[in-house]
C-alpha cells in the first residue's frame, strides 16, 4: 500500500472527532471521500499533510511512518489560494521557487501550460482567469510539487455546474498523465463515480469509514455515468447513514 492510515484519533475540543480512523490507498489509486458536512474530511487531509498532528494512531507512506510536514502530499485547498499580485506562471513556481529550484520549476511550468489549458496566460494576472481556469492554475501548482500523493479538497466546489462537468472530464483525462496516488474530497456523488477507483464513505461522531465502494469501468462516459443510478443511491443512502455494508 501507497498510504496506511492506522488508528487514528482526534479533537479539536471535547468530543473526539475521529476515535480509531483507519483506511488505506494503493500506489497509484484514485479514490475519493464523500461525506456529510462537518464530518471530518478536511481535517483528514490536514492530518496527512501534517498541519494537524493526530493524539494516536500511525500514519505510512511506503511503509515508512510520517510525521508533521513531510514532502509525500502535495495539497490542494478548496480555496484556489493564488498570489492576486502574481503572474500565472510566478503563482503555479511557488514550489520550485520556496526549494530554490525556480528554474527548473519555470521551465517544467511552461512546458504544462498548454496541457493544463492554460497556454497564452503565463503573463496573466489570477484576476483575469475565469474560475475553472483559476482551478487549473491552483492544480498545475500543486501538480508541480515534487511529491508522490495528491490531496485534493473540493478542487471543483466553487465552480457552476457547467465548468465541474468542464474540469472533471478534464481531471479524467489527465489521471494517466499525473500517474499519481489522488486522494480527493468532495461533496459531488456523481464527480467521486466518474473519477474514484475507490470511494470511501466517512460519516459518524466519531467518524470512521462506514461504506467502501469500487469503481472498475475502465471505458467512463457521461452516458455511463447516468446509467449509475444504482451506486449513487447506495452511495447516497450510505453518505445519509442508511447503508451500513460495504460493497
Ligand atoms: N480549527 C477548528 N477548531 C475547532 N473545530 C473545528 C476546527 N476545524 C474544524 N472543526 C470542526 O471539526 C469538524 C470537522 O471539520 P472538517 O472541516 O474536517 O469537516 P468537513 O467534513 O471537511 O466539512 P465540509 O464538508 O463542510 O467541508 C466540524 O464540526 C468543524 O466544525
Ligand atoms: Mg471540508
């Protein structure tokens, strides 16, 4: 396994959050985490990423225990986070630029630019790029981190309709391109069907995986993804606490 989470416990006040959390991810596996709101799903990420640190519990990459900060994730927050007085390309070379390595970091960028639908707005200012393409831009940035696992929360949450189905079949077609371990929160059902090798349901006080569901379409089309009704049910019902059994 890519990532072992083992265990975990935590609160942010009284009443534990998560009281013996454990889930897992295999190298290369895209999975998703829906969950009822408030229920924990950022605070996962921030455990990974080590902005929070867990009371218990252990946390592995490659089998190898990982604490606080660590150069395994790279994070994308719901909130697009770009520098308003950077340029495109300034903003998506933060990375390359904190680890002296801008250089690198700008050449490998522009090289990205036209695969992340970007090509012609190096120079932009953040204040010019619609929302999708401010998405892209906060993805390409985070792309761009040397690391092995990507957490991504709610990367499309803020867009209208059109552009999520935009930036979704977009994401699809670049899964092989990134060839890398995602993790992603999200709120939409049908975004964690169309994207998600494996879907992990978090819901409870304190929260655990209560529902675990495999995607195997290798083929995934809009048109398949309506035919889903199935599995959006199951995974609504189990979101809701109604279903109880894993698949
Ligand atoms: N810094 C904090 N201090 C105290 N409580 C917090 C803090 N951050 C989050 N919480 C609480 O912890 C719980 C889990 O928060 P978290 O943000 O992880 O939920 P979530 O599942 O990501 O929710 P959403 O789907 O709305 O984004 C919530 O009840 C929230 O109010
Ligand atoms: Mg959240």
């Amino acid at each position: 396994m890519k990532l072992t989470v083992d265990d975990i416990a935590f609160r942010y006040d009284d009443e534990p959050l998560f009281q013996g959390l454990s889930f897992a991810v295999a190298d290369g596996e895209f999975v998703s985490i829906l969950g009822p709101s408030g229920c924990g799903k950022s605070t996962v990420l921030n455990l990974l990423a080590g902005i929070l640190p867990p009371e218990c519990g252990e946390m592995r990459v490659d089998g190898q225990p990982i604490r606080g900060m660590n150069s395994h994730f790279a994070y994308m927050p719901q909130n697009d986070l770009l520098f308003p007085w950077q340029t495109i390309l300034q903003n998506v070379c933060l990375h390359g630029r904190l680890h002296g390595r801008e250089k690198a970091a700008r050449e490998r960028a522009l090289e990205l630019f036209p695969l992340f639908g970007l090509a012609g707005y190096e120079n932009a200012w953040p204040g010019d790029l619609s929302g999708g393409m401010r998405q892209r831009a906060a993805f390409l940035r985070t792309a761009l981190c040397d690391a092995d696992i990507l957490l991504l929360d709610e990367p499309f949450g803020a867009l209208d309709v059109i552009s999520r189905g935009d930036m979704q079949d977009w994401l699809a077609s670049m899964k092989r391109h990134l060839g890398r371990t995602c993790l992603l929160v999200t709120h939409d059902i049908d975004e964690a069907i169309f994207l998600s090798d494996r879907i992990l349901v978090l819901g409870g006080k304190p929260a655990v995986i209560r529902g675990e569901y495999r995607v195997t379409e290798a083929n995934r089309t809009r048109d398949w993804l309506y035919g889903q009704a199935e599995l959006r049910h199951r995974l609504h019902d189990s979101i809701r606490g109604l279903e109880a059994t894993p698949c």
